[in-house]
C-alpha cells in the first residue's frame, strides 16, 4: 500500500510540474550564435546574429551557398530592454545557449564591463565557456561582417578563437574566465581583440590582434601580438608555440616549443615582494636559415638555447613592463601567487596592494632544452 501511494504521488508529482514548463516551437525560436554590445548615448546597441537556413529566407534546411545568418539590432536603456526589443521585432523567443561569442566594442570596454557581465552571468540560457572578444571598433561591426568561409559566420569566429588558443596566439577567454577574476579579487581580467581586415581576394576577414587588459572591469591598454606571447608564458599556458631566435653563428632559428611549465616563487626583501619566474620548456628546431650558407651543428645548441632563455625571458619582461608597471594591471594572478607564497605578508597588505604590485621586482630563470641526444644546457637570466 505504502508502495503505490508514493507512486501515486511520484505521478501526480510529475504530471503538476510537467503542467509548469511552456513549450516553445522550434519555427518560434531564434537561434542566436553571436552577440555585440555596445555603448552610445547612454544607450547599450545589441547586435545579434541569428542562424537563418538558407541565407535570407531560402527553403533549403540549409543553403551552402549563403552564410546562413540574419542580423538583429535594437537599442535600449538596458541590455534587457534592447532585448526585448528584439524579441518582440521578430515575434519569435531568443535561444542564447547556442551563442558561441559575446563581443564587446572597445571604447564601451573602456567604460566598465560590470554591467555586460552580469546580464550574461545572470542569464540561464548564456554557456559559462562562452568566448569573449574585444572588436577594436564595434561590436556590430564584427558580428555584422559578412564572412565567406563556412556556412555560419559565428563558427568561424568561434574556430579562430580556437585555432589561435591551441597555437599559443592567444589566451582565449570565456564568460566564466572573466566572472572570476571580478569576483575573486586575484586577478585582472584579459580579452583577445580582433580587428577587420581585407584578404588579397578583397574579402573581409577577421584577425585577432593581441590582448585587452583591464584594471577591475575597465579595459586600459592593450597588449600587442609579441606581448600577449608573454602573457601566455606569465599565465603557464603554452601547447605549443613557434619562435624565433638568431646569433651571429647560427642565422635565424625556428623553434617549436612542445611543452613548457611556468613557476612563480616569491620572497619579501625591503618590505616588496621579489617575484621569481620559473620557466622550463622542450623544443625542437622547426628551421634553420643559417647566414653563412652552413647548417647547425649539435656544438652549437648551447648557443640556441641561450638565446632561446633570452627570448622568453625577454618577452615576459615586456609584457610586466606594459601591464604591471605602466597600468597597475594583474593579469597574471601575481597577487594570488602572493597569497599562496607569503600569506601573512598577503593579509597585512591586502588594502595597499594595487601600489606594491607596481613597485614589486622580477627576477626571470628559463631553461629551454632542445631535444637531442646528449647533455642539456643550463642557463639562468636574472633582470630587474
């Protein structure tokens, strides 16, 4: 008995909460892939892209020969009015979770990304591992752009974030990412940029080009492609990279780095934290362009090799230079580092540490070998 009365109420359990949810046809549904916020006016400008099969309204499910895409745009008080706005222009319910992008125009990065986070964040339908991107104009004019590789505009977006990510171009950066470092106290936030450009066909295409830095939510700098490289050291997230390095006897050298791992040590001397930075990575000779007409002998990878760790190091240097000593900006976790290394010295200081992080000194220890058979190298490059 005791059974088929909690089955009873298992059923009726089910039968009132199924009664609560809407049912939304597909044919009512707009599917957007891509979304650009910005600021004019005291007004937000939403742009959407919504996945449309068959370009502008063919019959086909989904034409090869069109991108696919429609764009939508409204403006409003809030990123909600401008929504709804949207919504009631195409009489259909707006699908956010299949969004790939969120893109955000540079001079409304400038003005604080608080409020555009927290609506995202907020909304149930946006992915956490949602891209975010920093237009170096608009963010219409990216989502607007009439891309002609693939079927959908946004995928492609999407792939390039990807393919720059996964080739150490980039530190590609999700909605959570940046949810994180405003709430955690830690860290600044980064973004990649991406800019619109004309292909030798006269195509428009989009190319990222370096990292917006933030201090708190507001964007105040950039990082150029080279800096970004560093960052990508500072914030242990080399896959797998290609530099370049020459010496007098060797010409120019590719290398492919394979593998890299990035260590932050840390000690107070005169009342300022010392940051140490670790850096140790394999590689392998991807091209040799020698000067002299002659190839690389295996008595000269020491020489590569230091001039490898010089490189590295040096990159990292540019990039502290411009984020840390010129825009006070944490963006790779120095002040987490200080918690986890020193954390007495952490909590005294944790009102005063926006100054002290600009006033820290960096020492750099790189050590890159490359593979072959034989000893490995040892080189160590202290700077300021």
């Amino acid at each position: 008995m005791k059974k088929f009365l909690c089955g009873a109420l298992c059923f009726l359990l089910c039968s009132i909460l199924g009664g609560c949810l809407r049912r939304t046809e597909i044919a009512d549904t707009a599917i957007i892939q891509a979304v650009g916020i910005d600021i004019e006016n005291d007004e937000y400008i939403v742009t959407l892209q919504k996945f449309s099969s068959g370009g502008s309204g063919g019959q086909t499910p989904v034409d090869i020969g069109k991108n696919n895409r429609t764009i939508l745009q409204e403006r409003g008080k809030s990123i909600s009015e401008a929504i709804e706005k949207i919504g009631l222009q195409t009489g259909r319910e707006l699908f956010l979770s299949a969004n790939h992008v969120i893109v955000i125009g540079k001079t409304t990065a400038e003005q604080g990304i608080q409020p555009i986070i927290s609506f995202f964040n907020s909304n149930h339908q946006t992915k956490p591992d949602t891209h975010l991107l920093i237009s170096k104009t608009t963010a219409a004019d990216i989502v607007t752009l009439n891309l002609q590789q693939g079927i959908v505009p946004a995928d492609n977006i999407n792939r390039l974030l990807k393919h720059n990510s996964f080739n150490s171009r980039i530190i590609s950066t999700s909605l959570m990412d940046v949810v994180s470092a405003l709430n955690n106290g830690l860290t600044d936030p980064y973004i990649p940029i991406a800019e619109i450009l004309t292909d030798v066909d006269g195509n428009s295409a989009l190319k990222l080009d370096g990292t917006a830095i933030f201090n708190g939510d507001k964007m105040t700098d950039s990082l150029s492609p080279i800096e970004t490289v560093g960052l990508i050291f500072l914030n242990d997230n080399v896959d797998m990279l290609l530099i370049d390095i020459s010496t007098p006897d060797t010409g120019t050298v590719s290398l492919r780095l394979n593998s890299s791992d990035t260590r932050f040590k840390v000690r107070i001397e005169n009342g300022l934290p010392v940051y140490t930075v670790i850096v140790k990575c394999e590689a392998a000779i991807n091209q040799v362009v020698p000067t002299n007409g002659s190839g690389t002998s295996i008595s000269q990878l020491p020489l590569l090799e230091k001039a490898a760790n010089l490189k590295i190091a040096q990159l990292m240097k540019n990039t502290i230079q411009k984020s840390v000593y010129k825009q006070n900006c944490d963006v790779f976790k120095l002040t987490k580092h200080l918690k986890q290394k020193q954390p007495d010295y952490w909590k005294t200081h944790l009102e005063q540490l926006d100054g002290i992080n600009s006033q820290s000194r960096f020492e750099f220890i790189v050590e890159c070998n490359i593979n072959r058979i034989g000893k490995e190298s040892r080189y160590s490059f202290t700077e300021f």
